[in-house]
C-alpha cells in the first residue's frame, strides 16, 4: 500500500499488533456489548420454593353456590434486594365448604400451579379460563358483569392478581373514549329522567350485554347501540 507523507518526519515508531489494527483517528474499537449479569435468576421449574412464600386470598360468591370460595395466590420474589427484584406467581389454591366441585377444582389448581412454576408469560391462563362457558348458562354478578361459568371467575381473579403484581397493566379507557362514555352516559341519564325511569343501579335498566367487557351496559343512543362501562360502539 503507497501512502503519500505531506510532512516532515521528525520521529519514527514501531507499532505493535494490536494498534495498527486500530482506526485511523486512533480510536480503540468499541467493546461489545456488556453481557447482562449472569446472577440474575428468572423464573423457572427448577426454583426451589421458599419456607414463605407472600400472598393474596380472594373470596368469590357466585350465585349457582350456597358457599363462597376462597382463592389464594401465593408468589415468589426474585433477585429480592436488587434493581432486578420481581414477583411472580408461584401456586394457587381453591377453598370452599362446597364439595361439588372439589374434584376438578383440585386438578384445576395443580395445573395453574405447575403453569405458573414454569416460569415465562403466564398471562395467557387469563383469556383461557375466561372464554370457558357453563352448558348450564352463566350468572349475573353485581354491578350487571356477566360470567359465563365458575372457572371464567377464576380466571377473572387471577387477572385482578396478575394486575396487582404488575405483570398485566389495567385496561383502561384513553381520554377520548373517557369522555365520550360520560357524555354518553349523561344524555341517556338526562333522557331517563324525562321519562320516569331512574333507576338506582351502575347501569340503566334495559342495558344490554356488551360482547367486549361483558357487561350489561349497551344502550342505544343516536341509532347506534353505545356501551356506558368501556365505549364500544356498534359504529365503531
């Protein structure tokens, strides 16, 4: 290779391997990326379960039971102390003076548990369970929310669990979608009075079932079927 020299050569030096394999500007080559931490432990089937183990316990009270169940949801914490601390789900159990159901709810529960000690995205257990219906049909919780079947509130439990822990965020309405349902709801409430037919509950009377947040609060307004709890429209 010919270099042209434009300058005086006032000094000369012998370069060693690994700086003549250096840029010109004579800066050093960037070091590779810092590999992440190796310490840090993720969830998996192999973590041994601690002496203690924090959780939550939730009772449900369905219709279709004399007896309500309670279901607690116990979690590990990881990397406890450090930046990379996370709490996971760890195991479930389901109790009730109910022993109806106590078979499949055993087996039920073994298997969510093993899920959750698998370790990975476990959320997907929550639309699963949910989309499971009773032949024998649903019921009405309070507030005018359907459930399709007992297992579906289980689901519904462990979806309130996974959002407080943080492992799914809270479906919540944008400004626009806000604003709309409350001028929604206040013409149909205004629309209701004129009429004589207040009735003291979440939703009006008559709502029917929206297909998205599974709650009766669909009603029409403007020729177009709205739902008062989380916007849809039959308008789009």
């Amino acid at each position: 290779m010919t270099v042209k020299i434009d300058k005086k050569i006032v000094d000369q030096q012998v370069l060693k391997d690994e700086q003549a394999q250096q840029p010109a500007g004579g800066e050093a080559p960037r070091q590779e990326a810092a590999e992440p931490e190796s310490n840090v432990v993720h969830m998996h089937e192999r973590v041994e379960r601690p002496e203690m183990l924090v959780g939550s316990t939730y009772k449900v009270k369905t219709p279709v039971s004399d007896h309500a169940m309670y279901i607690t949801i116990n979690d590990i914490v990881l990397n406890e102390g450090t930046e990379h601390e996370l709490r996971r789900p760890f195991e479930i159990f389901i109790n009730s003076k109910n022993m109806d159901h106590f078979q499949w709810i055993v087996g039920l529960t073994r298997i969510i548990s093993a899920v959750f000690r698998k370790g990975g995205d476990v959320t997907f257990l929550v639309e699963e369970m949910k989309a499971v219906f009773d032949p024998k049909g649903g019921y009405w919780k309070p507030g005018g929310r359907f459930m399709p079947s007992i297992v579906a509130e289980i689901g519904d439990v462990i979806e309130k669990h996974l959002i407080h822990i943080g492992m799914l965020q809270p479906p919540e309405l944008d400004e626009h979608q806000k604003k709309l349902v409350e001028e929604k709801r206040k013409q149909f409430e205004a629309k209701m009075e004129e009429g004589g037919k207040v009735e003291n509950s979440d939703f009006p009377e008559g709502a029917q079932l929206c297909g998205k947040c599974s709650t009766k609060a669909m009603v029409m307004m403007d020729g177009c079927l709205t739902c008062l709890n989380c916007g849809e429209s039959k308008c789009g």
